[in-house]
C-alpha cells in the first residue's frame, strides 16, 4: 500500500508540473508527446500487439509532409 | 518555409492569415488542445477550430468551400474531415449556428503562444460542451478540470443555467468534487 501511495504522489507532482508549465512549453511538451506517442505505437504493433489506429497513421503522414 | 520550434506556431499563423484575407471573422481553439491549455499536457492530435465565417453564407446547407479553397491554394492535404497543417490534423468547425459554441468563441479567453495571441475557449465553456457531447473521454476531460480545480463555479454555474443544462450536470456531476455540485 504504502508503494502505490508512493506511486500516485509521484503521478500527482508530474501532473502538477504539467499543468504550471506556460501554454508555449505545454504546445512544446504536446508535440514532444505525440511523437513518444507514435513511436510507443510503432513499438507495440512491431511486437505482434494491436495496429496503430488510423487518426496516428494519418499524424504520421502530416508529419511526414512538413517540409 | 524554415523549421520552427513549434509546429503548431505555423498553423496559428495560417489561421491568422485567413483572418486577414476575410475567410474567418473570428475563431477560438476548442477541444482537447484548449483543456491541455487551460491544465495537464496529454497525447492529441487533433487541433478543433471554431470559427466564424467573415461573409454571410447565402444557402440553407452551410458551405465549407471558402476553406477548403484556401487550404487547396496554400496546398494542404485533406484527409477525412482534417486539413493537415504542419503536421497537425485541424478541424475547422463553423460555430455560429450552436448558441454555446457562439459563445464560447466570442468570448474566448486569449493566451500568448510563441509570442502570438491566441484565442482559446474557456475551460466553464468546455466543460459544457464535453457535457453536452457526453462520451467518455469528455467525461474524463472533466474530471481533469475537476482535479486541477481551473472551473470557476460561479461562471460554471451561469453557462449551464444559461444553456439549459443544469440537469444534465446534476445527473452527470457525481463524484466531481463538491465544489463542482450544484
């Protein structure tokens, strides 16, 4: 018990940090996220777990158009 | 074009652009992107424009044309209900017709990102436009203002009044904290 107390403090202070972050470093830490985001879907479907959903697959291509 | 630091900087300047070419009258950010805004960073990929339209549309069916002409002219994908700007996936949503969602792009708040002012829906309106859609995702975009306690109870309180909505906050509102009861 005394672990997951732990563990959602620790949540709770990330989650904190997050929200007292200016609006420019929190569009910064969104952008950061989706590629993270991505990437973990990526990692999931190469490991035989489910395909990356279509709304991701259509991210990546508007990624991919930046230029 | 250079590469900016942030991506999402070039499509507040492309909103500002259609502003200024007379295709939007006025536009606010809406959905998941104003909550990350307003609170906590979570993983979006979408990015929700309200707006209004500068010119009068003529026809009973609303017309999306005058957007669409610009984003093909500028060159944008479209994909689905999405235009990719810059790597973000917008959805440009006319707002006139829907009295809350009116007013929450009339009176949106306005933040400075990346040195440009930026209109951004307030988190009250929010709140009850999550209400109304009433999935589960918008339930938990709301109890993550709950949490982060950015709801004014007081506006809160006047926009559901206002809108009609009070009952459906009340039956909804269980387990919000008891600021947020009414």
């Amino acid at each position: 018990m005394k672990a997951i107390e732990q563990l959602k403090r620790s949540k709770a202070k990330l989650r904190n940090y997050t929200r007292s972050l200016t609006p420019t470093e929190k569009i910064r830490q969104t952008e950061l996220l989706q590629k993270r985001h991505f990437a973990l879907l990526e990692a999931r479907e190469a490991n035989g777990g489910r395909a990356i959903p279509a709304k991701w697959l259509r991210w990546k291509q508007a990624q991919d158009e930046i230029r | 074009m250079t590469d900016p630091e942030l991506h999402w900087s070039v499509v507040i300047d492309v909103l500002n652009d259609m502003q200024a070419q007379g295709i939007l009258a006025k536009y606010a950010i809406g959905g998941a992107m104003a909550g990350i805004l307003h609170d906590e960073v979570i993983s979006t990929i979408d990015l929700d424009i309200f707006f209004f339209f500068t010119k009068q549309q003529s026809g009973l069916v609303l017309s999306m044309e005058e957007v669409y002409d610009y984003a093909r002219e500028k060159g944008f994908v479209f994909d689905h209900e999405f235009i990719h700007i810059h790597g973000w996936l917008v959805q440009f949503v006319e707002a006139s017709l829907e009295p809350l969602w009116r007013e929450s792009v009339e009176r949106a708040d306005i933040m400075v990102i990346d040195s440009r002012d930026v209109p951004v829906m307030r988190p009250e309106h929010l709140a009850a436009m999550w209400l109304s859609a009433g999935r589960t995702k918008d339930r938990v975009k709301i109890e993550a203002f709950d949490d982060s306690g950015v709801i004014d109870r007081e506006k809160l309180g006047d926009v559901l009044t206002r809108f009609g909505m009070m009952d459906k906050w009340k039956a909804m509102q269980r387990g919000l904290s008891a600021k947020y009861q009414f």
